[in-house]
C-alpha cells in the first residue's frame, strides 16, 4: 500500500524550508544531537527545536531521548527515507551552505571524539588487563563475522553495545544496525567510534537490554557481547532477545567461560564468574531458541590468571504452520 498524498505533501513542506533542508542533508551522516546541531548551524536552540518539533511531525526526522539529551535521526527505512535520498539527489551539496555546515560538523564530531578519547582513557586500563587475559580479540571477532554468515541482513541489533564494536565489525553486512546501551557515556563513545570507522547508518539508543523498545520479530541478529556477566538476570536479556528475532533469525553471545576468578566481581563490576553452559541451556530453551554448542577460546597458556572465552550461537525456530500457509 502506498502513502497517502497528503503524508507526501506535509513532508515536502517541512523540508522545503532552508534550515529543515540543511538539517535533513546534517543528519543524512549520523544522528545529531540538539545542541550539536545548534554547534554546527549557529542558530538558536528554540528556534531549531521548532524546526525539529515539524519535521518529526512530518515523519522525516524521529526524536531519541537519551538522559539530558536528546537526539535526533533520519528514518532507516520507509517512504519517508526514500522521499529524503530522492530529494539530495537532485541538490547539489557543493553550493550554499552544505559545504560550510560539512566542515563545522566535522569540528563538531573531532570534539565529540576527543570527549570519548577522554572518557576511555580513564576506563582503559581496566579494558586492557580484561584484554589480556584472554584469547586476541581479532580472532574471536574473526569468529563472530563467520557464525553471522555474510548476509546482507535487514537488522541486526546489539544489545549492550558498549564501545559500538559489534555494529562497527557486522556494519557493513546489514541495512539496519541498532545499539543499546544503558550509559549515556558509553553510548557517546560508541557514537565517536562509529563515526570514526565510518558506519553512519547505525543507530544507538539508550535502554535496558532486558526491555528494549524494539518491535517483535524486527531483528535477522542480535549480538550480546560481553554482557551477560553483569546482569543479576541473564535470562531475562536471552527472553528478550527471542522476542525481537524474527523467526529464523539467530543470537550471537559472547561471554567469559565459567572460572574461579573471584576478585573480578570487585575490580570489574562482574556479578557473574562467567556463564556456565548448563545454565546457557536451560535459558535458551526457556526462552524457545534452539542452541548450537559453543566455540570454545582458551586463554593463552603463558598466562597465570586467563579465562577461555565462548561464543554461543541459537536460532529461533521458523512456524512450520506459517511456512505452509
């Protein structure tokens, strides 16, 4: 079914004012917060909250609360992503205010890189030790690129996604890829990072990887990347994960093996000793995926306090009566 003509004409109104077009051509590169918009077209932030507030009326902007902040973001898919591409592809981006609004918004993203590059390097060295007591992470990442398969895949989201790693790896082999993650800091990273590897179309939210605000059967993947080790409640993400894959889509985990390392929950935040297998199963099968045997990572054996690293994968079964109508 088509859009109706006066959805069209709405949207065409909210964007054919200058600044809406030179926001729309902004966010085109990433999703932007209010006042880094304010940053890069000089104009104040009542007046382009107004000409936020009309094009998220309009459907060609969608607004993302995140703590004190907010964010907005073209709409991955749908008419009106299709509307907004047809229309920059008749603009010519090297006259009037494109070129300049370019330039500021790289001022804008080296110094939302430099706040991240601040915040890791206090973080640092806590990831570093983590680091190097395991098996190289290139080789396990070589594992997940493997285990997903080449794609192109619709959606894939990353629940927990920390520093972005993961929609930075798999980026390239989805349409869509989407980050969760319940700190505004981290998210600011991943957003730097990103940036950085030049992923543009991925989007990050802020949330309770328990809980998301994601749309059931909506995701080919989800990711859960060292992250069931910090929750009280693992089985409860597993259930939630489930909820969001379409059927036939598939879960990737990666987590420490179980181990011993007790002083790990003080230094590090961790509730868990790792993730024993029986209890990956007993969550899986609770939560209706079918779970592959894990792929195991020993740590190097030089190493007097290493952990093995494992990497879960489980499909959630395809409705044979659906298949059949």
């Amino acid at each position: 079914m088509g859009t109706s003509s006066d959805k069209i004409v709405d949207a065409l109104r909210a964007a054919g004012e200058p600044t809406r077009l030179r926001i729309l051509a902004l966010l085109r590169h990433g999703e932007l917060a209010v006042g880094e918009l304010v940053a890069v077209l000089g104009q104040s932030q009542p007046r382009l909250s107004h000409h936020l507030k009309t094009l998220t009326a309009a459907g060609l902007t969608e607004r993302q609360p995140e703590g004190a902040w907010v964010f907005y973001r073209l709409p991955a898919s749908g008419w009106a992503r299709t509307l907004i591409e047809s229309l920059f592809e008749q603009i010519d981006l090297e006259q009037g205010d494109f070129p300049k609004d370019g330039a500021r918004l790289d001022s804008v993203r080296d110094a939302r890189r430099s706040s991240a590059d601040d915040f890791f390097s206090s973080i640092a060295p806590d990831w570093d030790r983590l680091r190097a007591m395991h098996y190289p992470d290139d080789l396990i990442e070589a594992a997940i690129l493997k285990m997903a398969g080449p794609g192109p895949f619709n959606r894939i989201v990353d629940l927990g996604t920390g520093t972005g790693r993961m929609l930075a790896l798999l980026g390239d082999r989805a349409r869509d890829v989407e980050g969760l993650d319940l700190s505004h800091q981290m998210l600011q990273l991943a957003r730097a990072k990103l940036s950085e590897a030049g992923v543009s179309h991925a989007r990050l939210r802020q949330g309770d990887a328990t809980a998301t605000p994601f749309d059931t059967a909506s995701a080919d993947i989800v990711i859960v990347h060292q992250v069931l080790h910090y929750l009280e409640d693992p089985e409860r993400l597993l259930a939630e994960a489930s909820r969001i894959l379409m059927p036939g889509g598939r879960l990737i985990i990666v987590d420490f093996a179980q181990h011993d390392h007790e002083f790990m929950r003080e230094e590090f935040g961790h509730r868990r000793l790792g993730i024993r297998n029986d209890n990956m199963e007993s969550w899986a099968e609770r939560a209706g995926l079918v779970l592959s045997q894990p792929v195991r990572f020993e740590p190097p054996k030089q190493l007097e306090r290493g952990i093995a690293v494992q990497i879960w994968s489980a499909t959630k079964p395809v409705d044979k009566k659906e298949v059949a109508a």
